[in-house]
C-alpha cells in the first residue's frame, strides 16, 4: 500500500497521547489501520509542560500504531487546544479597486490576510480565521461571495489566538519524536468533524469534548462553525477531587470514577460500599458510592456550567441562533454515567453521547469508535483531507505544465496559471511553525 495514501493523527492530550493510522477506502470513510496510546506525562491542561517526557509518549504511541499496523509513520497531523486558546468575534472589510469585476479568491485572501495583522497580547498568535458570513455594498448574508459583483467586500469572523509558545513546543516534541509535521488543527474542530452530521450543523449543535485536562466546546449553526472555547478543567479535577476527598492514590480514584462512579448522586443507595485496599499493610477503606457521586456531581456541575456560559455567550438564547440540535459530548469524560441526563438537566437542551463512527469504515474497531478517540480520529480525517487537496493541487499543477509544453510556440505570458486553492491558516501555521523549528536547530 502507497504510504502517501494513509494520514497520522497524534493527539497529544492531558492524560494519553493517541497515534492514529487511517486510510479512505473505497467509499471514501476512514479505515484505521492502527492505533497506538500512551500515558501523557509531559503535558498538563492540554500545554506541554515537559518536552523531554512529552516526545518519549509521543515515540512510545506511536511505536504501538506502527506495530499494529505494519506501516512505518513520517508524516503527523497533530492537534492543538489547551488552557491558552481563546477566541474572539471581529468584522473587517476591503475595497476592491475595480469593482467591474467580479469577486474572486485572491479578494477574499486579501481580507482575511487583513484580520490577520489584527493586533494581539504579546505572544500570542492567530491560529485560525473562520469567515461566517460576508456582505457586498451591504447586503448582509451572503454565504459565498466569489462570483458577485461589488465595491465593498466585508465579513464577520471567528478568530481563534493561542500562545505562540505552547505551539512551539508541541512542534518542537513532534520533530524531536523523528517525526513530521504535517498538519495542525484545532482540537475542538478535529472533534466535531468525527462526531458531528452535517444536518446537526446546519441546524445548530455545541460539541463539548471533556478531556483529561481541558474541556473543548465548538458551537455550529448554518454549517458554519460560529464559537470555540478551550476550559482548562476535565476529567482530572474529578479524579483530584476524589483523590483528596476520601484520601485514596490517584490510580484508585481513576479507576472509582470509571467503575463506580456516577454524575447524578439519587442513583445511589445509602448502603453501596466500595472497599479499597489500604497501602502497604494498612486497613482497607470503605468508601459509599452516594460520596462518591457527590464528589464528582459538584465538579462536572462546575465544568458543564462555565461550558453553557461559553454557549451563552456564543448567543444561543436569541431565536436566530438558537441551537436546535442541542449538544453532544465526547472524549473519555464523557463515558460517565448519567452524564447525559445532568447535561440535559442544567442546560435544558437535547442531549447526545458522540461517538466518533459518522466517518468510519463500517467495520471498524468497537474500540476506536469510542468517544475516547474523538479527537484522534477526527485528525486522521483532517490529515486525509489535506493529503486530498495535495493531491489536486499537484494535478492541476501538472495539466498546466503539459498545457503550457504543447503551446510553448505562445508567448510566455500565457501559460495558464493552475487554479490554486485558498490555503487553510492552519497550513499556513503549519509553515510558520516548521520554518521557525528549522531555523531554530
């Protein structure tokens, strides 16, 4: 099998850092071919904290996925979030000098290349600008512009700012792994293209994938991405919390909350015992499950409250922006049991578990459909995707090459220029970050 036909997804989160193998089959899903996690060490609320401790998961994952699949990995698509992410709302707009033409890409580029000089705190930088809706000599709601004709090109747009540091260092752990990047994505992006239907898009969705460390929220309405936001708490405040609350080690009170534990306290009976083994000679403890679902019910009503102020925020009280599709949660938080049921209750919206198989071969893994692996397989389908417009490019590329060879007779000014697609930011981040690291070795 050609090696340029299969993508890598490298999450590298709080709690494990996932290489994922996928290739399109015939039906244009993703198959994973192999998949391989490690305990993340290095890495706290999404930020790398620890390069050295970093690249050994990053080489100890992705050694899984090679062996499982028999493929050797170069190439990585690898997703960024953390505690540093945030994002804003701005509107900017050009005027075309020659407005008896029609409004192509390059007028578009030239406004989006305007949002960003927009200035920022220091260190930080623009990661993403995501175009919502544009306007012409101010006729507003207009979807696609290219092809129109008007004086006055405006936009409103969803920037995403992150620290130019911490997207470093995640660059900098990948190269050091003998690896390359290829890509690089926002996380809550890469999350809701595995778990998301176009239909929950169009009619107005929030993604909120409960990691260890973080908590990601995309809000879609129109099919068109409108909010992101990045909360620095997931699944390890509630292990904490256990943790502390019935002085237990952190590898017991993981595995309470995922065997025993449970969003909703009512569940519980009085006399449901959980009995630990003490350290070292010590008495075992005797733990209720109605304390433990207390411990964790305070702490998930803290996470799911800030997320429904971001969805506030975001405007999902007024009728045109209501979200009509309510909410899906995804990642490994969101395996916990009556989960669903708290979410519907604080929120009052629909709610859903998203599992990541709206794109995968159908006779893919139990396991990797499982919201654990959002993220991951929402890069492999990002990494495919980019490989896909690679692959037009160059063919466009070499159609006017062997068009311009026949008429070479012609003057040179004529030789057709190929079509060339508008570069996504990430990829022009993508550049940004593998320039500054070769220059930095």
């Amino acid at each position: 099998m050609e090696n340029n036909k299969i993508s890598v997804g490298l999450d590298i989160g709080t709690t494990k850092i996932v290489a994922m193998i996928g290739r399109k089959n015939e039906y244009g899903k993703a198959e994973i071919l192999g998949i391989g996690k490690s305990k993340s060490l290095g890495v706290h609320r999404g930020v790398v904290n620890n390069i050295t401790q970093t690249i050994q998961s990053i080489q100890q994952a992705v050694q899984e996925a090679e062996a499982e699949s028999g493929l050797k990995i170069k190439d990585v698509t690898v997703g960024i979030a953390g505690q540093h992410i945030r994002s804003l709302q701005h509107s900017d707009y050009i005027t075309r000098a020659n407005s008896e033409l029609v409004i192509d890409e390059d007028d578009i580029d030239r406004l989006i290349n305007q949002v960003h000089k927009l200035v920022m705190l220091p260190g930080e930088e623009i990661i993403h600008v995501l175009p919502q809706e544009y306007k012409v000599d101010g006729q507003a709601e207009i979807k696609e512009p290219i092809g129109m004709y008007g004086g006055r090109l405006e936009a409103n747009f969803h920037v995403v700012v992150g620290q130019v540091s911490s997207i470093r260092n995640i660059g900098r752990c990948v190269k050091s792994s003998g690896l390359e990047l290829e890509g690089i994505t926002l996380e809550p992006l890469a999350s809701a293209n595995a778990v998301l239907s176009q239909e929950e898009k169009e009619a107005g969705v929030a993604l909120i994938d409960i990691g260890g460390g973080t908590t990601d929220l995309a809000v879609f309405k129109d099919g068109i991405i409108r909010h992101t936001a990045v909360i620095p708490f997931g699944g390890n405040v509630i292990t904490e919390d256990i943790k502390e609350g019935c002085s237990i080690i952190e590898k017991q009170a993981e595995l309470l909350k995922i065997k025993f534990g449970s969003a909703w306290p009512g569940e519980n009976k009085d006399n449901e015992i959980v009995s630990i083994p003490g350290l070292r000679g010590r008495e075992p403890k005797e733990i209720t499950l109605k304390n433990l679902s207390k411990i964790i019910h305070a702490r998930v009503v803290e996470i799911i409250e800030q997320v429904y102020v971001e969805i506030k925020n975001y405007g999902h009280e007024e009728q045109k922006k209501k979200l009509i599709a309510g909410i899906v949660l995804t990642g490994g938080g969101a395996q916990l049991k009556h989960l669903k049921q708290l979410v519907e209750y604080i929120t009052g919206m629909d709610t859903r578990i998203g599992f990541p198989n709206e794109h995968l071969a159908g006779d893919s893994d139990e396991e990797v459909a499982s919201p654990l692996f959002a993220t991951a397989v929402g890069l492999v389908m990002d990494g495919l995707k980019r490989q896909e417009r690679k692959r037009i490019e160059i063919e466009a590329l070499e159609e006017a090459e062997a068009e311009s060879n026949e008429e070479a007779i012609i003057e040179e000014e004529e030789i057709v220029q190929p079509k060339k697609e508008r570069k996504s930011f990430l990829d022009k981040l993508t550049e940004r970050v593998k320039d500054f690291l070769d220059n930095a070795e």
